[in-house]
C-alpha cells in the first residue's frame, strides 16, 4: 500500500468566508441572525405556543383541549448570541481553523 505524498502548498476551500466583494458570507449572515435574535431575546424575555394535549370526537362534536406553553428566555442568553455574533461579525472571515498553507515553520 502506497502513501499519498505530501504537497508543501496545501490550499483548503472555505467556501464560507470566500465571498465576493458585493456578496456576504455564510458567517456574516450567521453572525448578523445571531444579533437580531438575541437582541429580540432581549427585548421580549419569553415566548409562548400553544401544544393540542386531548382531542375527542363524538358524532358531530368536538372537543379539545390545548395548552399554553411560556418558555421564560435566560438574559445570558440574549447576551451570549449577542457576544458571539458580534465577534463572529468581527472575527470570522478573517480568521479560520483550517489551515491555508503547509506546515508550520514554512
């Protein structure tokens, strides 16, 4: 079994921060969906739905009962996806985890 030889000048695509000047990244878009929902957070501290809990039929009637549901939002969490999209916004095309070149040193 053979072995793969080793290029010096390894380039990785990273389709997520390459975009063209007019374009915005997946990363901007994720950072700025970030900003929004948690200023919302924020701003509104909870939310609420209602979950159908009993349906019953009878001929023509029908009943069902639902539940109101209240999900109470941490402030921390509005801050952190705050946090994390701004630094995101600032950070993450110009920066990456992947390597863009050989090894280290050269």
């Amino acid at each position: 079994m053979g072995m793969l030889p080793i290029t010096p000048n390894l380039q990785l695509s990273r389709p997520w921060t390459t975009a063209k000047p007019g374009e915005m990244s997946v990363v901007k878009i994720a950072a700025i969906a970030l900003i929004v929902l948690g200023t919302l957070g924020l701003v509104h501290g909870s939310f609420s739905y209602t979950k159908e809990a009993h349906q019953v039929k009878l001929g023509a009637v029908n009943l069902s009962i639902t539940d109101k549901e209240t999900v109470n939002l941490p402030i921390w969490s509005g801050v952190g996806a705050i946090a994390v999209g701004g630094l995101l916004l600032r950070f993450g095309s110009k920066r990456s985890w992947l390597p863009t070149s050989g090894p280290p040193g050269r």
